[in-house]
C-alpha cells in the first residue's frame, strides 16, 4: 500500500481500523498494562509514519505496542544507565568532624542494580536502614584529622516502565489498619480541617478507592502548576502549596499523596533521580519525586501529576490540549523508566542519627560538619557532581 494513500483521511481511518487485528496477531506479544510493561516510545501514527511502524510489526512479529488517545502508538523498552556520584568535603576547616549521609540504591520489582562501586578516604563507611521506612542509606565519617574528605558512589541502573491500569470491576476487601504508615500525616502534610474538607469536596460522590484517587490526581493536575523558581524539587509544605499552588515534583506529588490520604486512600510519595538519555550527562540537579497509591485488590498504581505539569509548561500546553490530556492519560497509572528510586518516607531520622531536625525528605545528599547542616540544593559548595552514562 502506498504511502500516499496513508496519508488521506479516510485511508488513515480504515487502517487504524486494522491496527487491533495486527496488535493481536503479533507473536510474543504482551499486554502493555501489565506491571512489568516497558518503556513506551511515541511513534507518530500520521502519514508515512504507520507505513514504518506497520513494517517493523509485520518484520519482527514481535513488537510490543499500544494505541493511546491521538491517534498514537507506543513502543516498549528499558532504559539503563551507568550513574556516578562524586563528593569533595575537604573544602571544609580542618579539625572538624564531617558525617555524609546518601539514599543508596537497590534492586526492586521495578529497577535493577548492578556494579556498586564506593571509594574514598572516609574512616568508616557501611550501608544502614532508616527504622521506619527501610529506606537505605550509605554513611560514611572523616575524623577531625583528616585533611581530604571524598567519596565516590557509583551503580549500574536498569529501569523497566511501569504501567498499571488494568484495575479489577471491583475492588477487595482491606483494612486501612494495615496501610496506616500511608494514611498518617507528616510535618509539612497534616491532616487538618482545611485538607480534610477540601479532599471531601473533591471526592465528593466518589465512593470507590480508585475513583476517589482518580478524582484527586486531575485537581491536582487542573489547579496547580510547575514554578521553575523553586528551589530544588520543592519542599512539599501543602498548606502553604493550597494557598499559591506553584512549585516542583515534590510540591505536586505531596499535595496528590496529602489529599489522598485525607480521603482514606493510602499513598506515599517516592524520591530518586533521574536518568540521562544522551551518551553522557551531568544529573546534578536531576532529582525527582513521584507518587503511588494503594488499590484494595490490585497493589500500588504509579501516577506523576508533577511530570504532567512538567510536560505542559515545557511544551506550553493548555489544559484543553491534546497533548495535555495524553500526558495527564499516561502518567494515572504509568512511569517512564528514566527515573531511579533512592528513598521513601518524610520526617527521616537518619541511621546513624543526623543532629538535626527529622529530614524533610531523602532525595538528596545529607551532610552535617560538626553537626551543622549543610545546604544539600547548592551542589557546588556542598559539594558533589552526578553523572549518567547510558547504557544499551
């Protein structure tokens, strides 16, 4: 069939027609919503395009692919990625004591880590949890003598998509007794009147769990907005967020995880750092928050209303976009593989304990010289580098 022809609108049509015969008819072939699901690579459906896609499935036989709103497919893979963190304290006065604390990664349903390599000239250095959370973290100590202070982290990463909307007609029997670690509030996300009525109204007429989280994460993504003067990832203080609703991943994320649980829906909020799609890239300020919530039944569904704003204000999309609603229909239910868990949990208290307050989040190195902290959102005074080097 000519490419031309593909290009008329009626042709177009009857061949999308064709598309779920020729998806079906694919050999070794899986269903893209699985949890296990891969990274999903658009491919423009117009024009020539489906002449080339259509090619590659009747080529290979095999070719994993869905059919989202707009006309568009997507393909599945991984992404991996050789990340290498790098720490130089010595800046600091001689004579004082200098404790580092970083998220460490480990392999889990949905990532694998590989290769860890740490060096340095610390006295001492072991991997420890957190006691709430199990978060896991790397800490390393220079003594007071010590004249050059350095540490290098570095790990293989292999990250899978994640795509989880294949929700059952009816949802199980749980009890909330059991998630409650996801139902309490934290320091800067209470569970106050101001929340607690305004998740009602938001969930109003919503009885069922899915439809009540559903009901949270398109407010979130209709009222509030990606700020790029924010600092950092945004520190997640949802009543100051509810009266200027601007900020970052963290400040999004926080606001769906907070309403969420004002509603009875478990949810938590997830810290990492993403991963580079160029050969070579410097990630210093790469961090990333998302989310998940739990649904009685099925497990933890993956959203990211932050990346939904992210991808409006770096497209400059309006809400009524085509594109903003598939952003906004992609990220209920779905990550991107180009992400690595670190951490979980707000209000850390560290392990071995920091001297300061619980820390707000982990999603950034954590120093203390002489038990003073240290600002973890200025890398070059800190001071620390990431890279990522992709890998196939």
């Amino acid at each position: 069939m000519a490419a031309a022809s593909l290009e008329s609108a009626a042709n177009f049509n009857a061949m999308m027609s064709l598309v779920p015969v020729l998806l079906l008819a694919s050999l070794k072939c899986r269903r893209p919503d699985t949890a296990d699901a891969r990274f999903f690579k658009e491919v423009d459906m117009r024009g020539a395009g489906i002449t080339r896609l259509l090619t590659g499935m009747l080529l290979t036989g095999c070719l994993l692919m869905v059919l989202v709103p707009g006309g568009r497919v997507l393909a599945a893979k991984t992404a991996a990625g050789r990340v290498t963190m790098e720490f130089d304290l010595s800046a600091y006065p001689a004579g004082k004591e200098v404790k580092l604390w970083l998220p460490y990664p480990v392999s889990s349903q949905y990532q694998e880590i590989s290769d860890i390599r740490i060096d340095g000239d610390f006295r001492e250095a072991a991997v420890y949890t957190d006691r709430v959370f199990q978060t896991p973290i790397l800490y390393a100590r220079w003594d007071r003598q010590a004249a050059s202070r350095h540490l290098l982290l570095a790990f293989t990463a292999r990250r899978q998509e994640v795509v989880r909307r294949d929700f059952p007609a009816r949802e199980g029997a749980w009890d909330p007794a059991d998630y409650r670690q996801w139902l309490r509030p934290n320091r800067l996300g209470p569970l106050n009147d101001q929340v607690r009525k305004l998740a009602a109204v938001i969930v109003a007429g919503r009885p069922g769990v899915a439809a009540r989280a559903r009901a949270i994460y398109d407010w979130v993504c209709d009222h509030m907005y990606r700020d790029p003067t924010t600092v950092g990832c945004g520190k997640g203080d949802v009543c100051a967020l509810l009266k200027r609703p601007g900020g970052k991943c963290t400040d999004i994320n926080s606001v769906f995880v907070t309403l969420c649980r004002a509603a009875g829906v478990p949810a938590r909020e997830i810290f990492g750092i993403r991963l580079g799609k160029k050969p070579e890239q410097e990630i210093t300020k790469w961090q990333h928050c998302w989310a998940e919530f739990f649904l009685p039944g099925y497990g933890w569904v993956p959203v990211d209303p932050a990346d939904v704003r992210k991808m409006m204000l770096k497209e400059k999309l309006k809400l009524a976009a085509a594109r903003a609603k598939s952003y906004r229909e992609y990220f209920w239910g779905a990550w991107d593989p180009y992400r690595v868990e670190l951490a979980r949990g707000r209000d850390l208290i560290l392990n071995p304990p920091q001297a300061g307050e619980p820390l707000n989040t982990f999603g950034y190195p954590y120093a203390e010289v002489d038990g003073q902290m240290l600002d973890f959102y200025q890398p070059e005074s800190f001071k620390y580098r990431l890279t990522c080097r992709r890998l196939p």
